[in-house]
C-alpha cells in the first residue's frame, strides 16, 4: 500500500503556500494600483484609431513608435494579441503590430515597478534595455525568414475573424483628443476614461495576476531550493549562464501564467538558482504560453502560429543571453545570497501598509467613479468581437414610440450619433437619449 500523507501536513502544506501568495500580494499591492492607474492615465490621451496611421511599415522610426504605444497600452497580454490582430486586419504593417505587441507586455509601466519591488531595480533597468532590443531581433529574423507566402496565408486567416480572447476589450478606444494633455486628464471625460481602463485592466488580467502569486507560493513551499539549484546548473557557473536563457522560456510556456502575473514566478526562480538572463527570459516569454499559441493559431493559421513560436523563442532566448553578458560587463547583475520578496503573510505598521491604504482609497474612488458611468456594459463585451456586439445591438427592432425621433450618442464618443438605441461601436457603452439636432449622422 501506497503511505499517504496525513492531513496536518497536507493542511499545512497548503496554508503556506497561501501564506507566501498573500504575502507576495501585500508587497506588490499598491505597486499594481500605482501601475494600473498610471497606465489608464496614458490611455485615456492616446487614441487606438492612430495607430494604423502610425504602423505603414518596419522601418526603424515605425517600430520605435510601436514600442511607444504598446508602452502606452494595457498590460494584458490576451488583449495584446487581440489588439495586433485587428491594426493588422485594417492595414498596419504585421512586423509592427507584433512589435506593438512585445512592448504591450515589456514596457509598461506596472511591470518595472512590481520588478523593482520584488526582486531588484536592476531586473526593472533589463527589462526596459531588453524589450527594444528583442524587437530589434524580431524585425531582423521577419526579414530575413518571413516570407510573402507566410504573410499572405496569415493575412487571409486574420480575415476570417475568428475569436480569440480579450478581443471586445482590445477595441475599446475611449482616449480623449483635443487640447492640453493635462486639460484632458482632469476633464470629466478624462476621469472617467482612466477609471473604465483602470477597472477593465483589473478585469482582463485578474486571473494572471492572482494565479502567478498561487503559482509562485506553491513552489516556493513545496518544492525545495535543492532541485532549483540542480536544475538551473548552479554548481557550474558557465552551463547555468548558458542554460538559463534556453529554458527560461520554456518554464514560461508550461506556467500558463502571463501579463505580469509571471513576475511573482521570477521571482522565486530567481532565488532558486537561475541565471540573470534566465530569468529576463522567462518574464519576456509571455507572449509564447501554451494557450497563446493556440490563439495565434486560430488568428493567423498554424504555419503562422509556429513561425511565431520560433522566431519569438529565439528572440526572447537571444536578448537573455546578450543582457546576461552586457550586465555582467557593467557589474550591474546582483551577487551574493538572493533574496527576492517571497515572503509569508506578515501586516505591520510600515510604509507599505500605508501605501496599501492610501492607493486601495484611489481604487476604491476609480472604481466608483466607473460604476457611475457605465463601465459594467463594456466589461460585458469585453470578451466579444467588438464588431459583432455592434451590429447585433443595432440590427435589433426597436419600439415605436417617441424615442425613436431622438438621437442617441455615445457619452465618450459624442461623435457616434444613432436614431435608435444600441452601444458605441467603439467602446461599447450604451448610446444616451439627446434631442434630435440638424445634421445627425447615421451610426459610424
């Protein structure tokens, strides 16, 4: 007979783990609040619809601005995707919507923060020096290895539309254009446009973020820091710098874990044994888990899907190795005993109590603010084709009755005018009743 464990230690053994994920979580807290916010501040003045404009092609300035607006984007990885899928499908060049995607998840804000609290700012410093850097890689293997063929079969399959995740979110575009950056910021409009991105950031990547914090508790209590140490080649030194970037991705793959949800999971690997480049590795690898592939393969067909894995590895695994040897150079990677914030449930009176406290007071008026306005519409279509969610609500019969000699707008998008009810094909929000004026436009 098979001698099970007795249940005081399976007990135990569960209410560590959980301990270390709440306590990863109350290090990081404030730092997601500051990030999500910051990035709908960012979002809230930089308008989706401009970024086919900006996108014609892979030249150097193109991809610059790429990264650029996918810094300035959402975090979420799945909403990524969604979004280079569709500036793809309306004309943007394909080298540059992926490279929109990298700096997606790489650049923003929220990740260099949580990086810098966790294990180091040094980890926050590679990260931004590695992100541009692999879309630099990226665009040379397009170059040299993606062929008009390849292009043409994705092209074709993207038309096709198929579903894939975060899709409605992806194209909601409630920026605020016109005037000072600073006037749109505080303008009405602008407050409630940070709290809606604010709000559907949370929605959309919720699940990475506490699954990744789970994920890592669980491995820093169950599995011992002796089978890291074997594993990532700790007792020689060259094969661990080697060995690092290689597999780094691939531990990544096999999280499901992505957006900066994998962040707690370095985090822990980091104080297991892996090399400094192993682990920038494995954070920029987000973008190759397993149920993101799949989703490539349903956006731009399997040849296409498997381009992307290998191209995306050898870029990710490559940018490792060059920040393991550039740090190295620069005296820049930590030496000496790791100690990476994986910690157990432990609540004082410190400064990050206090900044828990003042930044869950944000999210609490972000929050409401957006429940005032109309944000529960939109995270329903969150998930849906945008496209489909509008024609379906316009195709709709209406009522006769003098409503239907009204006009209806949309709230953020005054310029999207209907004679009949349904939701703004660009954010999703419900159209508002408006006295009919001359000159209304039928739905854009």
């Amino acid at each position: 007979m098979i001698a099970l464990p007795p249940l005081a230690s399976v007990s135990g053994g569960i209410a560590h783990a959980l301990s270390i994920a709440f306590g990863m979580t109350w290090e990081i807290l404030w730092a997601l609040i500051l990030g999500f916010a910051l990035s709908g501040v960012v979002q809230a003045v930089v308008s989706k619809s401009e970024m086919i404009r900006l996108l014609p092609d892979d030249s150097p300035r193109t991809l610059a601005i790429a990264c650029g607006l996918g810094a300035a984007s959402s975090s979420c990885s799945y909403a990524a995707v969604a979004l280079a899928r569709s500036i793809f499908r309306k004309g943007a060049d394909f080298t540059a919507a992926m490279a929109f995607e990298f700096a997606s998840t790489n650049l923003v804000i929220e990740l260099g923060i949580i990086l810098a609290l966790l294990i180091g700012w040094q980890f926050t410093l590679a990260e931004f020096v590695g992100g541009p850097l692999m879309v630099v890689l990226l665009a040379l293997l397009f170059r040299a290895f993606l062929t008009p063929r390849l292009l043409d079969m994705a092209r074709r399959q993207a038309e096709r539309g198929l579903r894939g995740s975060m899709e409605g979110h992806a194209e909601m575009d409630m920026s605020v254009t016109g005037g000072p950056i600073l006037s749109r910021i505080r303008s009405p409009r602008g407050f409630t446009a940070i709290s809606h991105y604010f709000v559907m950031d949370w929605a959309a990547i919720w699940k990475d973020i506490f699954g990744g914090l789970l994920i890592a508790g669980a491995l820093a209590a169950w599995v011992p820091n002796s089978f890291w140490r074997d594993f990532f080649l700790t007792g020689h030194p060259v094969l661990a710098k080697i060995w690092g970037p290689l597999v780094g991705p691939l531990v990544a793959m096999l999280s499901f874990v992505c957006s900066i949800g994998n962040v707690p999971l370095a985090a822990v690997l980091w104080n297991g044994g892996i090399s400094f480049g192993g682990v920038i590795a494995f954070i920029f690898a987000d973008l190759i888990v397993l149920p993101i592939l799949n989703i490539y393969r349903k956006y731009y067909g399997g040849r296409m899907s498997l381009f992307l894995l290998a191209t995306f590895y050898a870029t990710m695994a490559a940018a490792g190795y060059v920040i393991e040897v550039l740090f190295g150079a620069l005296g820049l990677i930590p030496t000496g005993p790791r100690h990476a914030k994986v910690v157990e449930a432990s609540v004082h009176l410190d400064y990050t109590t206090v900044l828990n406290v003042v930044f869950l007071a944000l999210a609490v008026v972000l929050i409401v603010r957006s429940l005032r306005t109309g944000v529960v519409p939109m995270l329903r279509m969150m998930n849906e084709p945008m496209e489909q969610g509008s024609h379906e609500e316009h195709g709709r019969g209406h009522h006769e009755t003098a409503e239907d000699d009204a006009a209806y707008t949309c709230p953020m998008h005054l310029e999207v005018v209907s004679d009949q009810p349904g939701r703004c094909p660009h954010c999703g929000m419900q159209l508002v009743a408006r006295p009919s004026q001359p000159g209304d436009k039928r739905p854009r």
